[in-house]
C-alpha cells in the first residue's frame, strides 16, 4: 500500500506542465499560443500549484497521495484534450532544428547544468534542527506529511494547557525556534510556499527527498537564467551566456543553497522565468503575457516576504522606462512592460495579505522593511505614471545622449568608491533587528558587500559587473536597448543595490551570502556578461565561441576549486536518523520534557510528533516543578550539564547526536570543517 501511496503521490510533477498550458490557454493571445512552451509552461504551472499547495497546507487537506492522484487525472485529461500523441513528430523537428542552429551551447550548457546538479543532489545538508532557518522549512515540510496542514494544534498534540506552554504565551519563557505562539494553533514562522514542495517529494523519497527538493530548483534555475541571458544578449554576443551559466551554476553560494533547505531557490525561480516572460511579453506585444509575467515575479513574494523589494524593482524600472519614454504614447512593448509592472504590485500585495492572515507575527517582525518597500513602491509608481503623461518631466533624447557618458562616469566612479574605499572608511554600521535581536550591535559588514561578492564569483566577473553596470547605463540613456532590455536590466539594479547596501542577515559566510542568491548573484553575472558581449564586440563569431568556451572552463573549474574543502561535504549527515532515535524512544500518549535545547524540542515536536516541550528555565533543576503529579514523566537532557538524580528516575537510554559542519567567517570564503558532538539521555521517572 505505501508503493501505491508514494506512485499516486508522485502525479503532482508531472502534472505541473499541462496545468501551465492550461493556464496559458485561458490567458488567452499569444500566452494561448505558447501553452506548449516548456519553460514558461513550466514556471505557470509551477505558480498556480504553489498557491494550491498552500491553500490546502492552510486548510488541513493536505494529503499528497489525493494531490498526486488530481495530477495523474489532470495530466491524463489534458493529454487526451490536446491529442499530445499527434504533437510529438512536429515537435521532434523542432527539436532538431534548435540543435542544429544551437548545438554547441545548448551541450555545453547541459553538461554545466548536470555537472552543478550532481554537486547539489549528492551532497545535501540535512538540516533539522531549529537553529537557522533551514531547519524551521525541514520540519515545516515534515510537520505537513504528519498532520496535514501546517498549523500546530497543541490540543491534538496534547501539550495545550502545560505550565511550559503557558509560559511561552505569557512571554516568560522564550519561545521554541520558528514557532509562533498564536492561540491554541501555534504557527510556522515562514511562508509555506518552500515546505509544501518539500512535502510532495518526500512523500515518495522519504525524509530525504525534503533536502533534495532545492537541488532540483537549483537546476532549474541554471536552466531559466542560461535562456533568460541568451535573450537578452545581442545574437552575435549569445556565446557569452555559456561561461555566465558557469558561474552562475559553480559558485559557492549557489551550490551551498542547493543542498539546503532555503527559500531563496524558489523565490529566484519565479524572478528568473518571470523576467524571461516579461522578455516575451514585450517581444510579442502582448498586455496579457506582460501580466502574467508581473504575477510571476510577484509569486516570489509568496515564497519569501524581503521578496517586496521585487514591486519596488518593477516600479523603478518603470519609472525609469516613463523617463526615457519619447512620447505620451508608449509603443506597444513598453506597454506590455507596465503591465508586468502592474502584475507584480497586485501579486505581491496579495502575499501581503497571505502574511497577514496565516503568518501575522512573522509581517509585523518584519513591517519596518515591508511599510518602506510598499511606500517607496507607491511612489516610484505615481512617479512613473506622471511621467507618462507630462513631457516636461521626461528627459529628451538629446539631454539624455548628453548624459550618457557622465552617467556612465559616475556609475564607474561609485563601483570604484564601493569596492576599494568604503571597506576601509569609518563609521561601520551596525546591526538592528526585531527578529534575531542577539546579533544587535555587531557589525553588519555592508561596507564590504563587493568585495565579498568578489570572493564567491571572481574578481574578474565582478570587476566585469561594474563595467557592465556603466556600460547599461550609457546604452540606456543612448536609447541603444531595446524596452525589454533596459527594463530587465534596471528591475536587476534595484535588488541588487538594495541587498549590497543593506544585506539584512547574519554577517557570517556563507550564511551571509542566501541574501544575495535571488537578485544579486544574477544581476551581477548579467551585468558581466553585458561587458563581455562589448569588449568582444569586434571578435569574429568563431573567436567569440572559442574564447567563451575557454573561459566557462577557466572560471568553472576556479569556482569548483575554491570549494574544494566542502564540495563533498554532507553536513549534518545521518541528522534525521539520529533524532529519529530519540524520538522513537519516547511516548505520544504523554508529554515528553526537553531540557536546554530548544532546537530538539521543536525537532521532536514538529518532525515526529512528538509532544515534546521546554519547561521554564527556572524549574529544570527541580522535576517536581514541570513533571505531573501523577504518572510517569519522560525527560531528554545532558546527563553532565542537566542531571537528574532524584527517586523514580530510570535513564532509559543515552543517545548521540553528532553534527558534521562547515566553518563559517565573517570574511569569505571561509574554509575547513568541524564536528560538534554531545550525549542526551532519556529519562524515565515514576511518580
């Protein structure tokens, strides 16, 4: 029966495809006429089956082998609808065509992209304790396979009402990692957009299959920004997207998230094929295509709420397109490009409302960020729309050409200042935040933020970043890009500015560098290869080729050397076994005490059910004070640091649980491994 279960649960994947082409259908213009276009069937797909998966995780139907039985009876009726038989022999041809005319790119990306997902596949990290967020997402997705939804009912569990409890809603204690208290249904403290997805694989895979889940959008996302770069390249400059897919899929920090149990993977995603579908909407002319690509771009705010900058980077870009506008009439491209920008607002006020009805705790930690994105948004937008409409605030093309070059200048001129003065400039900012407030007062290292950038991708491609970055300016205002183009490159400016001048996360490496997984490693390969494309400029195609060949093998092979300590590193290996076995010694039918170790309690409780709970500091010296009056009471603590040595105590087992981890630095890369390694005893007391 469990087979069967795990074959029925299996259908949601193969589902995703026809239900993006459903959508695309009812989209209706040319997004009807691209339903068969894999990538962008795919991210659709993707997008309405995020927001399902997540309407039944909060509804308590979450069950995968019902969702995968849908998906096999929507794949078998949409194959049948569409006679998908009749479509294969056409298809083939164009197949055969793409190969022909993009043979040796497309090879060579493939071979990148499976030689990045062998690294991220085989060598996951298996976080679940609580400490960082990776863990909060793993016992999240375990917590749905368990219970069906993603509330905790402390009732059912049977911990409502403990003393423990009572003190962590009364805020006299504090509260377990990751876990909200809220009523008698705590609360996960992160979207469950990454969970859900985590949850369905491991429903076939087991456990295992919930640290694997971003390696496959790892890979993903190598795929959509290689086709994404390639549009937009100039043709002759196409070449260059090999060596940028390169470094894209082998630096540390994007092979580290893809073994971890992060959001950002998700999130980068949707801003990598909506961006891509934001270039189809403006090719095509299309106002549709360009709103579904805006609710692409806004899902992201679904999978992670820092996500809103996304509108604030959509309302720039669109202020920035109204400014360089020649008249009050738009053409057709630039349309379509403000209703991506329009798309994007709606989308991302939705999962605005999500936080504030499933995760309020979690949008009121964070409401400083979301109000100032959401203002300057609102401004940016109004800003645009009277640029629009009044010539007077429009810059001529004349003014503008006669700006490029000092624009250009001053872009080189900042780069230079970021990267060589302001690291070594005094006074130093300082950390402030409501949500980890033990780090406040540390530095936050944002003086640094390119050249730490530097160590993850090469001083050549980020040196090539900023002169790119001058380069797209200069195009920009010369009116030498196309709408698509200057959109796309000023969206990735926003972010990209945003997160190296603010990371807001913890300044140790590598944890540092997840801020800038999503926008910023992206933008500054893109920029990169925007400088290439024009120092080559001149170079015959074959010497472009060739050259572009040499040097994805030069940085590719660097980037896999640089990490050569912990590119087969299994962190946290066998972590789920071994916290398996303490739970597996412990009761359901009974509340079960966790002493000084807040990460196991919400480990045992969220991962294995069981009803597991952290009394009162103040009482752990003391049984008597958390343990009932009657009855056996089950306790796990380190028999050195917490003994328990009073009448009825039985020690029922002693359990390792033993940590393999990567050194971590506040100046990158940081390099080498450690092994942390403690003893928890079960206790048993009879009273």
């Amino acid at each position: 029966m469990e087979y069967l279960k795990a074959l029925a649960s299996l259908g949601v994947w193969p589902a995703v495809y026809p239900l993006g082409a459903i959508a695309l259908a009812l989209v209706g213009g040319p997004a009807h006429r691209l339903r068969f276009h894999p990538l962008l069937a795919f991210a659709t797909g993707s997008a309405v089956a995020t927001l399902a998966l997540m309407l039944l995780a909060q509804i308590g139907a979450f069950v995968p082998a019902a969702i995968g039985l849908a998906g096999w009876a929507l794949l078998a009726a949409w194959c049948w609808r569409e006679r998908v038989w009749t479509r294969i022999g056409a298809a083939l041809v164009r197949l055969r065509a793409d190969a022909r005319r993009h043979g040796r790119a497309a090879l060579a990306a493939a071979a990148i992209v499976a030689v990045a997902f062998f690294f991220y596949a085989m060598y996951p990290k298996e976080s679940l304790l609580g400490e960082r967020d990776e863990g909060i997402y793993a016992q999240h997705a375990l917590h749905l396979l368990r219970s069906g939804g993603s509330a905790i009912d402390l009732a059912a569990i049977g911990i409502a009402g403990d003393p423990g409890i009572e003190a962590i809603q009364q805020g006299k204690a504090p509260e377990l990692p990751g876990l909200y208290p809220t009523g008698a249904r705590w609360t996960f403290q992160f979207s469950a957009a990454t969970p859900v997805w985590m949850a369905m694989l491991a429903a076939p895979l087991g456990p295992q299959g919930i640290f694997r889940f971003n390696a496959l959008i790892g890979a993903a996302n190598c795929i959509a920004f290689f086709v994404l770069l390639r549009r937009l390249l100039p043709a002759r400059a196409r070449a260059w997207a090999v060596p940028a897919l390169a470094v894209f899929a082998l630096q540390p920090a994007q092979v580290w998230v893809s073994r971890n149990t992060l959001s950002e993977p998700l999130c980068a995603w949707f801003l990598a094929v909506g961006l891509y579908a934001a270039s189809l909407g403006a090719a095509r002319r299309s106002r549709r295509l360009g709103l579904l690509a805006g609710a692409l771009i806004g899902m992201g705010c679904f999978v992670r709420i820092d996500a809103i900058v996304f509108a604030l980077a959509a309302a720039a870009a669109a202020l920035a397109a109204a400014a360089l506008g020649r008249d009050a009439r738009p053409p057709r491209a630039a349309t379509a490009l403000g209703e991506t920008a329009l798309g994007c607002y709606l989308v991302a006020a939705l999962a605005m409302g999500y936080f504030l009805a499933c995760v309020q705790p979690y949008l009121i930690g964070l409401s400083e960020l979301v109000v100032a994105a959401a203002v300057a948004t609102t401004l940016c937008a109004f800003a645009a729309h009277l640029a629009a409409r009044t010539p007077a605030l429009r810059l001529g093309e004349a003014a503008a050409a006669r700006l490029a070059w000092p624009a250009a200048a001053a872009v080189a001129a900042l780069f230079v200042y970021a990267l060589w003065i302001r690291p070594h400039l005094p006074p130093y900012a300082l950390i402030e935040s409501r949500l980890v407030p033990q780090l406040n007062g540390q530095r936050d290292y944002r003086e640094a933020s390119l050249t730490h950038l530097a160590a993850y991708l090469s001083w050549p491609v980020v040196l090539a970043a900023g002169l790119g970055a001058a380069l797209a300016v200069r195009a920009a205002l010369m009116r030498r890009l196309s709408p698509a183009r200057a959109w796309i490159l000023a969206f990735l400016l926003v972010p990209a500015a945003v997160y190296l001048w603010r990371p807001m996360v913890s300044p140790d490496h590598i944890w540092a560098a997840r801020r800038w997984l999503p926008a910023v490693f992206p933008a500054g390969i893109v920029l990169a290869a925007f400088a290439a494309a024009w120092l080559g400029r001149r170079l015959p195609r074959s010497g472009t080729q060739a050259l572009a060949a040499v040097l994805a093998l030069a940085l590719g092979g660097h980037l896999l050397w640089q990490q050569r300590d912990t590119l087969r590193l299994r962190e946290d290996a066998g972590m789920v076994a071994q916290i398996g076995a303490i739970a597996e010694r412990l009761p359901r039918d009974r509340r079960t005490y966790v002493l000084g170790q807040p990460q196991l309690a919400s480990a045992l409780l969220n991962g294995f059910g069981v009803p597991a709970v952290q009394p009162p500091p103040d009482t752990w010296n003391d049984p008597a004070r958390y343990c009932p009056a009657r009855g056996e009471c089950w306790v796990v603590h380190h028999p050195t640091v917490q003994p328990i040595a009073v009448a009825g105590a039985v020690a029922v087992a002693d359990l390792p649980l033993r940590r393999l981890r990567r050194v971590t630095s506040l100046e990158p890369l940081a390099h080498g491994t450690y092994q942390e390694a403690g003893q928890w005893r079960v206790t048993r007391i009879a009273r």
